[in-house]
C-alpha cells in the first residue's frame, strides 16, 4: 500500500515520545533492539567527478580542490577491508567517483575487489554512480550484496542541489539493480538547505518504491570548503530523530543506518536515534572524504546501550 505524504507528516508531528515509541515498538516487531549492523566504507577512486552534486568534494564543478586519486590496488583494498573486520564491520562498502562505470577495465577490478571481499567472510557494497543492466548482472555474479544509490532528497527540492542527473535517473538505476538481484542501499542527505517537508517527502519516496531499500543511510551534512551549501542551516537534532523514526515506520524491514555526520551527534542523540529504531552505523574514522567518528567511541557508546554487533553469516 503507498504511504500519502500527507499520512506521514502527521506521523511526524506526532509528540515527540510518542513519535519514538511508535517506532520502537514497529522496530522491535521487526529486529533484535539490541543489535546493530556495522558497514565501514572505502573510497577506491577519488575526485575527477563530472557531476555537479552540491554538497559534494569529489565534483569538478565545486571549489573545494579535492585531489584527484586513481582506482586503489587490490591489496590495499584488502587490508582496508581486514581492519574493519577486526573492528566489527559485517560489510565493507567500495565507492569509486563518477558519474558511472566508463573503462571496463576499472569495472573488472571492481568485481575482483567484491570477489575478494566476499572471499573474507563480509558482505560487500558499491557505490558506482549509473548501471547499466548488463553491468548490474555482472556485479551480482562476483557476488555483491549491495548496491548503494541514494536520492538525496526530495523529488521538488533535487533540483537545487544537482542538475547533471535527475532524480528519475536515480531510480531507474535501483530498479536496474533490484531485477538483478542485489539489495539497494538509497537513503539521503539533510542540512542542505531543504525544509522538513522535504525530509518527509524523501522517506515518502523512498517507502513507495516498487521495493523499499533493504539499507536507508541518512547522512547529516558535513560542511567541506569549496563546495555550494556551506551557509545551510544545519538539522535540529530532535528532527534528525524524527526522521529516522519516521522512516523506521514508514520502512518497517528496512535497515536504517546513521551514516555521515554521526559524529556531530551527541552519545544522547545517537541514543534516541537507536531507540527510534535506527539499527546501522558507519565505523571507521573516516567516511570517504569526511571524518567519521574517532576510534573507540563507538565501543563505549555500545556499552552504555548494552548494544551488540550483528554478524553476518
């Protein structure tokens, strides 16, 4: 059944600990509350994107100067991949700018990079701009898991933020990467500059795809020189849980994951977000281009919670 935008702002509005209750109780309905999934990520080509994505260092198009690094070696891949393992990510996730996959070769090392992922026992995740489907198949045949797309933000409001591709573009390369088999990892992006509406609009989107994301990262603005929303106004803290509630209700099997900007966000707000049913964390100190949280904060905030690592099988 499609979810009205009209439903979901008033689930949003609801008060605020009857807001997070509603979500617990969907979330506890659907997975252990104590358990959260750990992804670390890792960029395998950096800077030299064509696109003109706003908030984003690696584009061409913004000032921010971001050095310009080629496709990484399988080895060193690997041993990026056998530090998070040892740390407690279940998932290493492998991102290479631009617009889209160009040089089949590029594309080949990719597929060796998640063979020999797989190969250590972890789930696998890329981020690699457009498929095609023959590109789609072949991914899901050197045994990827997942394949992150994200939307950033609302349909009306995308405009403002990214001109090269359109939001249609963004989901017909999910839909692309469902036929084939692979889960989708498409969340967003919030402090760039649009309104709550916006916010519940996107979860909105995201909730009536033909097949919800299997993983919803909601990434919080982490403000890099250079690039063209550093006068946004920042997300309230207590919004920022209300949406990740709110996208835990609307995305009840969904894994809802706090991704860049965690570490603005206080232990306390990192702990409501938990409660209010969000169950996946980026690890590492570092996320991309961006600072992460710093090592051992996660350990500490995981005791305070009586919160326990999933494995995956």
């Amino acid at each position: 059944m499609k979810v009205a935008f009209e439903k979901a702002l008033d689930i949003f509005g609801y008060p605020f600990f009857k807001l997070l209750r509603m979500a617990h109780e969907v979330h506890i309905q659907n997975f252990d509350e104590q358990t959260v999934q750990i992804s670390d990520i890792l960029s395998v080509k950096t800077g030299g994107c064509s696109e003109d994505c706003s908030y984003c260092a690696q584009s061409v198009r913004n000032g921010s100067k971001m050095p310009k690094q080629p496709m990484l070696d399988l080895e060193t891949v690997l041993t990026a991949a056998c530090k998070a393992r040892k740390h407690g990510a279940s998932r290493f996730c492998m991102s290479a700018s631009g617009r889209c996959m160009v040089s089949e070769v590029e594309f080949e090392k990719i597929c060796e990079m998640i063979k020999s992922v797989k190969d250590l026992g972890m789930e696998t995740c890329v981020t690699l701009g457009f498929l095609t489907e023959a590109q789609a198949i072949k991914l899901k045949k050197s045994g990827l898991d997942y394949y992150n797309h994200n939307v950033d933000t609302s349909p009306e409001f995308y405009g403002n933020i990214v001109s090269t591709r359109t939001i249609d573009d963004r989901i017909k390369t999910i839909e692309i990467v469902q036929k084939a088999g692979i889960h989708v990892c498409s969340g967003g992006i919030v402090g760039i500059g649009e309104s709550n509406e916006d916010r519940i609009k996107m979860i909105v989107l995201l909730a009536n795809l033909k097949i919800p994301p299997r993983c919803v990262p909601i990434n919080k603005l982490v403000k890099i020189p250079g690039t063209h929303v550093n006068d946004s106004k920042p997300i309230d803290d207590f919004d920022f849980v209300r949406m990740i509630a709110l996208a835990r209700i609307l995305m009840p099997r969904s894994y809802v994951k706090i991704a860049a900007g965690r570490n603005t966000l206080s232990e306390t707000t990192q702990a409501l977000c938990i409660f209010a049913g969000a169950n996946a964390l980026f690890s590492g100190e570092k996320l991309l281009t961006v600072d992460n949280v710093e090592q051992g904060s996660d350990g500490n905030l995981f005791r305070k919670l009586g919160i326990k690592i999933e494995h995956y099988d």
